[in-house]
C-alpha cells in the first residue's frame, strides 16, 4: 500500500482523505511492516484501480518538491 501511495505522490493524511477516513492513522497502520492492520477487500481494489490507472492528478495540482532540512552543528 505504501508504494501505491508514494508512487501517486500522495501523503497519508491526503490519501486518507481521498479515501474518506478522518486521520491519517488509518494509512499508518494499513502500512505497518509489524503488526499490521488487515486492509479492507474495497480499499484494497480502490489502491489498485488508482495504481492501474496511473492515479491521475487533477489538473491543476502540483506535485511536491521536498526540501532538505538544515542540519544544526550543536556539537
């Protein structure tokens, strides 16, 4: 689920909206490597039906260019 998700650059609080939860929480444990939470049969066709179809962007939206953040030299 995690690649699907990054791969329509999406953040988990973005997808958990787009996917009608109220928190990302929801995305963190469907994506857990240990411990993870079963994903429902529906969002489970819903993640691949986005990935087949190349999860397009509305027009308009902008991808996000991340930034490094500066690193302190407290030392």
């Amino acid at each position: 689920m995690r690649a699907i998700r990054q791969g329509l650059l999406l953040t988990q609080r973005e997808l958990a909206q787009l996917l009608g939860y109220r928190h990302k929480i929801r995305i963190s444990e469907y994506e857990r490597a240990t411990n993870p939470v079963p994903i429902p049969e529906h969002i489970a066709r819903t993640m691949l039906a986005l990935a087949n179809t190349g999860g397009r962007i509305k027009p308009g939206r902008k991808t996000r260019t991340w930034k490094a953040r500066p690193t302190s030299d407290a030392a």
